[in-house]
C-alpha cells in the first residue's frame, strides 16, 4: 500500500489536503482505492444481511474512500484544470465508472433493498432512511440491474463512453474560451468601456506579455471569461466588435480541434439507445424517471403555458429597443441582430431608469457584500458565519475557508469560497459542490456528527491593481444563489449522508433555495448591509435602490424566452430529435 504521506488521495475521508495533492497522486491512488472496494464489495455480495446496519452502513463504508477521492479529482478539474490533470482523469474515469456500475447493477445489493423494503423493520426505519433505500432500488433498475448478457454489456459500454464524451465536451469548451482574445490598441476600439473593464483588460494585457499596458493608453485584453465578455457586450460602441466577440464566443467548440458538434450528436445518439435498452421511448423519458415532473407532456404543457405568459412581452420588448436605438440614430435599428441586443438594452435601461451597472460596482466590494450575506444568514436562520482561513489547505490563495456555527458558537458546517475568474484553469459559471456529507456515527460514547462541508464557486470580477473585486448586481445575485444551494447543503439536520443536503433531492427541486436566496438582494434592509462605497463607506443611495426595484423586471419576457427556448430544445433533442436523421441538433 502506497503510504498515505506519499499520497494525500488515499486518506479517503476529511478535508481533502489540497496543498498536497498533484496530478501524479491520482492514477496510483484511485486504483488502489478501487482495488480495496472491490474487494470489500465482493465480501458484501457474498453474504448480504438485508438490514440497514447490515447492508447500507457497509456499502457506504466501502465506496465512500473511493468516492470521496474521486470527487476531490473532479472539484479539481473544475477549478485548477491543468494537461496532467486531465491525462490521470482520463486514465482513470472508466475505471471508477465501472465500479459503479458494479455498485448499482449488483443483483445481491438490489435484492437486499428490496427484502429491507418488504421487511418488518420497515416501518421502524425513519423518512430519511426509507428515502435512501427507495432511491437505490430506482437508481438499480435505472442503472441497468435486470439486463443480461449483450444488452448489459451494451448498455456499458454506453455508459463508459458518455463519461468519456462528456469529459471531452467540458474540456474543448475551456480551451476554446481560454484561446480566444482581442488585443485592442486603439482608443476608437473602446469607446464606451467603462473604467473597471479598461483595468481588467490592461491588467490582462500585462499578464499575457505588454507589459506597460494601462487603462488609459492600452493595449487592452478581451477575453470570452464572462467579467470580460459581458461588459464588452454592454458597453462597447464599436458594432464590429461586438460582432466579432459575439461570434467568437457563440462559436465556441463549434469547428477545429475541439469542435464539440460530432461529440454532441454521438451523446443524443447513445442517450436514444441506452433509453431504449431500458424500456424507454427517450431520453427524456428515462430522465424524468427520478425526478418530480410526471412525464414528458407535463414538462411541455408547463413551457407552454410559460411560453405564452411571455411571447407577447418579449415581443414588446424588441420593438422597444429597436425604437430606442432607432431614436438614438442608430443604423442597426433595422437590421438588428444578436450583438446589438445586449447594447442596447443596457442604454435604454439607463435612459429610462437613469441606472448604470458600472456605477453600482463602488458600493459592492465582496468583503462588505460577504458581511451584508451573513448578516442576513445570521437574521433568517440563527447562524454565525466567520472565517475560518488557514483551518483547512486550499487549491489557491483566492479561495477563503468559512465556519458556520449556531447561536450557541458550535460548529455546524463549513465552506470553501472561490470567488473570481480565472479562465487559465477553471471552468466557467458558478456552482456549489460539496466537500463532505453530513452524517452520525455511533461511537462507544454515544453519538458524533460529521459536519458537512461545502465548495462555493463563482467567475466574478478578480481585484484589478489597487482595487477589491468590485461586484456587479448581477454577480451579487449569483453569489446569493449558490449561497442558497449551499444552505441547503450546511443547514441539513438529516444524520445519513444518502439524503443529507442536497443528496437524493430531485434536480426539478433543487433550485428552490437558490432561488429564494436570490429575492434578498431586492430586500431594503439586506441590500443596504451589503452594498456601501469601498472607499468612503457611504451606503448606496436611495435613488440608487428605488431604481434598482424599477428596473427589477426590465426585458423579463426576453429574459424567460430566452430560458424557455433552452428547455424546450432540450425537449426536443432528447425526445423527438432522431440522431442521423434529417434533421442536425444544429
């Protein structure tokens, strides 16, 4: 056995080690991991005792190191990607997919749930623990555990390569967005940009080699990382540009090296198959199997109703901005297309709201934004969040560390923060993940809690010179929202980890929280604990929050339009779409 100062991977438990762990640490220790669990799963089948004690708490034990190390390689791929990383990921991926499957389509392991359900102990088993055994005699069946011979190995072999695609998938997005930049040299090129833009650009332009570049005098890096793209598109004068960042960021892994469009008809083509192969006429159908919504038409019907609820706003909303750009002597108000858009909504919000994203920035620096956070934490729910840094190894000095304890000072939960953008090596978007599960142990003494653990991920604005990352409105929102998944998440009281959390919550659910977190950054007494001037500490402006209330649902029809078009093609490509027909998902 490779010893565990060797390789921090094979603790297989805790908080992960992060200032030890390298790429080079994941082949062996997976595979060792593997080899133990495997094993120990053999053990089990061999001689399954249809309790809980006697079956759920030992297949917990056996695959959580493997698990638990599995999932530190995945947080890591999605916030410090890296070649090497990659290269031990791929190597492993099939492996650790086979183990589960060897989990979820053991036949032993099923027909003990099953004789736990139809048991007397049944009933003297809690919600939570009906809940987990519930969930894992659907997970088996969904998984495969009544196929044989070729239909189980096809049916495999699917499953080894969807891994695979959508590695490869996440992969090739990355590396387009992190290889695309417009090096601006001229001040006609960015007109418009507001100052926090001009700084982040030169700052980027100094990291990638010009080094005397400045916000005034350039050159000025533009980049598809969202910070950088999204102002871009708000602000620029410059059509041509906006065009030509637009195109660039719409078309990413579309052609070349890492054209993702044969490895998104392959995913169709495998989900159809796999589906059929389980007795299900789609995707779709296979998908909604373990989650709330009873069928495919319901979800339809639900869109539909959406859809019609919003069509006519949305409508409304384009013949405005063409009018507004068209009253500002803009020649695109009759040939309006997509890079227009996100330009033109922001001038006539300004105009009919006097509200500009750029000038809120100053009032949201993320340390008061975080105080503001937590205060609200501490309001609604009884908790105290403090820092915690320097109580558990990070991935990078960016990231901070957390306590979340109750009104009496105990413990109850950490988490991990990564705020800001940082396109070389993480992915992006914003997520929560978590760290460890919250579960109870039993213990001679009694009873000891395992306290959860959390990563919160955000790409907000990084600080730029002598300046704090300065956030925009809509950044603050996003920290809210993952802020509520990790709630979720830290606040469970649930004592096994099979259902703690956000563990065996339906994916048609799991945006409840978040979502409410979000609606507090409208809130008057939330928002002024939040947002003050980072230099003078002057709270922001009544006119500034009575704006901000006015311009809450400015373009809301587009804005769900443009969400609903996103389920209703994803309906259709996993229900209708036929993979080599007539028809590209295109």
């Amino acid at each position: 056995m490779i010893a565990t100062t060797v390789n921090p991977l094979l603790i297989g438990k805790g908080l992960p080690p992060f200032d030890q762990i390298r790429p080079e640490h994941v082949v062996p220790a997976i595979t060792e991991l593997l080899a133990e669990a495997t094993s120990a799963l053999a053990r089990l089948e061999a001689d399954v005792t249809p309790t809980w004690e006697g079956l759920i708490e030992p297949l917990e034990a056996l695959t959580e190191p493997v698990f638990w190390a599995w999932g530190v390689v995945n947080h890591l791929m999605g916030v410090q990607n890296s070649p090497e990383l990659r290269e031990a990921q791929d190597t492993m991926q099939p492996e650790v997919v086979k183990f589960g499957m060897a989990v979820s389509q053991s036949k032993p392991l099923y027909e003990g749930y099953k004789a736990i359900r139809n048991s007397a102990d049944w009933s003297r088993l809690n919600e939570a623990q009906q809940r987990i055994i519930d969930s894992s005699i659907r997970e088996a069946e969904l998984a495969g555990v009544g196929l044989e011979g070729e239909q189980r190995d096809r049916f495999n072999e699917i499953q080894l390569e969807l891994a695979n695609l959508s590695t490869q998938f996440s992969n090739n997005l990355l590396d387009e967005t992190k290889a695309f930049s417009l090096t601006l040299t001229q001040p006609d090129e960015v007109t418009g940009l507001p100052p926090t833009l001009l700084s982040q650009a030169a700052q980027a332009a100094r990291t990638n080699g010009a080094e005397t570049a400045t916000p005034e005098a350039g050159p000025w890096r533009i980049t598809l990382d969202i910070p950088s793209y999204l102002p871009f598109m708000q602000h620029s004068g410059r059509r041509d540009l906006r065009e030509k960042l637009y195109r660039a960021y719409i078309t990413r892994a579309a052609a070349g090296e890492h054209d993702n469009q044969p490895i998104i008809d392959r995913i169709l083509t495998l989900r159809k198959e796999m589906s059929g192969i389980l007795g299900f006429g789609s995707y779709a159908e296979l998908s909604l199997a373990s989650k709330m919504a009873p069928g495919v038409d319901a979800v339809e019907s639900l869109l539909e109703s959406l859809r019609g609820a919003s069509y006519d706003a949305a409508q409304q909303d384009l013949s405005a901005l063409k009018d507004f750009a068209r009253s500002q002597g803009a020649p695109e108000a009759d040939d309006f297309q997509p890079w227009d858009s996100t330009f033109w909504s922001e001038r006539m919000r300004e105009a009919k709201y006097a509200l500009n994203a750029e000038e809120l920035r100053p009032y949201f620096p993320l340390e008061q934004v975080l105080d503001g956070l937590f205060g609200l934490a501490k309001r609604i729910f009884g908790i105290v969040i403090t820092p915690a840094d320097g109580e558990a190894p990070v991935w990078h000095p960016d990231v901070r560390y957390f306590r979340v304890s109750d009104e009496d000072g105990g413990a109850i939960a950490y988490f991990y923060l990564d705020p800001y953008s940082r396109p070389a090596e993480k992915r992006g978007g914003a997520w929560m993940d978590f760290a460890i599960n919250r579960k109870r142990f039993v213990t001679d003494g009694g009873s000891q809690v395992r306290l959860p653990v959390a990563y919160l991920v955000c790409n907000q604005s990084p600080p730029v010179d002598d300046k704090p990352s300065l956030m925009t409105f809509y950044e603050v929102e996003t920290l809210f929202h993952e802020f509520g998944h990790g709630l979720q998440h830290m606040l469970t009281t649930v004592d096994y980890s099979g259902a703690a959390g956000i563990n065996n919550v339906e994916w048609d659910a799991v945006e409840l929280p978040s979502q409410f977190m979000e609606n507090w950054c409208y809130d008057r007494a939330t928002l002024f604990s939040l947002a003050k001037h980072y230099q003078t500490g002057e709270p922001l402006p009544e006119a500034f929050y009575q704006r901000l209330l006015a311009a809450r649902n400015f373009m809301s029809g587009s804005a769900m339009l443009r969400q609903l078009h996103f389920s209703l093609l994803d309906i259709e490509l996993h229900h209708r779409y036929v993979p080599g027909g007539s028809e590209t998902p295109k």
